[in-house]
C-alpha cells in the first residue's frame, strides 16, 4: 500500500505554492521574499527604479549629469561644434591644403573663387586658410588660460575655505585688489610692453587676472562641503587633512568650478580676440581671428567678406562653449532638475 503524501503547501490567498521553496509559506498565512536564486537574477538586471543604477545601487552626481547631458539636444550640438574645432585646431590640413602666409596683391580684396571659398583679404592672402588655422590660435589660448586660471584659482580658494582665519583673510583683500583692475585696461597697459607674438604672455596675462573669480567660487564650495556630516565624522576618525580634502571635499566642491570654467573657456577666446583687435595682443605673423578682424575693419564697406568670416568663427566658437558650460551647470545643478 503506498505511503500517504503530505499535503501540498497553499498561499493565504488560494493557489498552490511553487516548488522548490520559490516562495515559502509561513505559519501566519503570508509569504516570504523571493528564493535565493531569483534574488541574485533581480540584482544582475540592469537598470532599476528611477534615481538607481545596475544592481538598484544609487547613481552618484556625475552619473546622473552625464545621463542628463545625453539627452540634452545643447549639449550634443555645442559638444560636436567644440570636437570639430578641436580637430581643426590639432589637423588644420584635413579641410585647408593651402599656406595661411601665402599671399598674392594681385587678388587682395577679390571675393569667392574656385578654391577659394572665402575670397582673400587686404594681403592677398586666402581667408578660408586664415579662417582654419585662426582656430588653432583661439583653442590653444582659451584651454591654457582655462587650465591655469582653474588650477590657481581652485588650490588658493580650497585651501582658503578650508583653514579659514588669517590665509582666508589675506586672500580675500588680495582677490578684492585684483577685481578692482579692468581686463581690458589691464591688457593694454600690460601687454603693451610686451614684444613675443606667442600666445604665452597672453595666457600669462589671462591667469593673472582670472584667477580670483575662480578662487571665489572654490573658496564657497570647499566653505560648503566642509560642514557636511560625513567630513565632520572624518575628522573625528581622525582623518587627516589632506585625505579629507582629497577624497572626501574636492569631488564634492569640484562641480561649480567646473561649470565657471566651461563658460569662462569661451570668455577667453573672446578677449584674446579682443586684445589682438587693439593691438597689444597677438602679433602677426601669428594667425589668429582678433587679427585678420582688426586689418579687414578698415575694408569692410568694399570687401565684407573679410570680416565676416573670421568674426563668424570667433562668434560660433565662443557660443559653443557658453552653452556646453549652460547645459553642464543645469546638469550638475541638483536644484535645476
């Protein structure tokens, strides 16, 4: 005779309960959470609830910018416009064969012509070819000036906020005394003196003067981080300084800088521009867009085209980089989402 079964286990709710304990019955009726190996399944599939990464683990603040970013029409327009000058800047040659010093009078002035799309200026000299290799000049001095002025900036604000009292003091008069000094003014007396047609003594000029603001901006958020609760229980673990510094306020202070910076990249270019239109900043026979601006405005009533384009290049590449650093601040603005 067989031996009587056991009767099949059912859930509170009617139904038989799966096997294999997929879900457990318990003596009160309910039920308990999934087995161990649909719970493992659960933790492997990508995604998760909103505000969650893979695994449901919390996304950090960089994360969620760049997945914003992504989908920010802004950002993608402003961030291949920048990949395409960057390109230019490093390969000119991929889109102009022709020699940016190379100059014939006889065509000086004329317009569009076969191989010549922009024309040629005052000298004789192709504009299209100016045009490219201006970008090499604008880059190169607005990514040098943005990374002196945000490394100066950041170590002299940080430490400022960070130790307070007499160093935060004494930076404060000194960034007071700096923002007393017009740029413009500034550059004309400064570079006035200068006799070097390379970008360096307008990079210099650059850092010394756009370091304060930065230094602002560190200062208040490097002020901010350091009364979190988790930098609070470092100190009391007994963590150093510089390890609190490093690993616990700089990710946390870093954004601002970052968004101050993108933007003022673009405010760089400009007044590099601008200093070479009033001629105490590039020098021929640099190339640059400030330049061939100042020699075609004497001309542009005859000859427009020398003008055009190369304040067209000046005027789309500093747009560019005010709205990559517009779409990066709302990215990294918690308050903006």
């Amino acid at each position: 005779m067989p031996e009587p079964q056991p009767p099949e286990p059912y859930l509170s709710g009617g139904g038989r309960a799966p096997e294999d304990g997929a879900i457990a019955a318990t003596g009160a009726g309910g039920a308990m959470d999934l087995a161990t190996s649909e719970g493992t399944t659960l933790e492997k599939t990508p995604g998760g609830p909103e505000g969650t990464g893979p695994a449901g683990k919390p996304r950090s603040l960089w994360s969620d910018a760049w997945r914003d970013l992504r989908r920010n029409p802004i950002f993608i327009v402003s961030g291949l416009i920048i990949v395409f000058l960057v390109l230019i800047s490093l390969w000119p040659s991929l889109i102009a064969s022709g020699n940016p010093l190379s100059c014939d009078l006889a065509k000086a002035q004329e317009g569009s012509q076969a191989g010549h799309p922009f024309g040629f200026d005052g000298q004789g000299c192709d504009v299209y070819t100016r045009t490219v290799y201006g970008a090499r000049t604008s880059v190169t001095v607005g990514v040098c000036a943005t990374i002196g002025v945000s490394l100066l900036g950041s170590v002299l604000g940080g430490l400022a906020g960070f130790f307070g009292g007499s160093w935060d003091a004494i930076l404060s008069r000194i960034t007071d005394v700096f923002f007393a000094i017009p740029v413009v003014l500034g550059g004309l007396v400064l570079l006035s003196v200068v006799t070097s047609s390379t970008v360096w003594p307008v990079i210099g000029f650059m850092v010394l003067l756009g370091w304060p603001q930065l230094s602002r901006i560190a200062r208040g958020s490097v002020i901010t981080a350091k009364q979190n609760d988790y930098v609070q229980a470092a100190r009391a673990l007994g963590a150093s300084n510089s390890r609190m510094m490093l690993r616990h306020i700089l990710p946390n202070a870093v954004a601002p800088v970052i968004v101050v910076a993108t933007i003022a990249l673009g405010t760089y270019i400009a007044l590099e521009a601008t200093l070479s239109y009033l001629g105490v900043g590039l020098k021929p026979p640099t190339v640059s867009w400030g330049i061939d601006i100042s020699a075609a405005s004497p001309y542009i009533r005859n000859a427009p085209h020398m003008l055009l384009w190369p304040a067209g290049a000046l005027a789309v590449t500093v747009l560019a980089f005010i709205m990559l650093g517009d779409a990066v601040r709302d990215a990294l603005d918690p308050k903006l989402r």
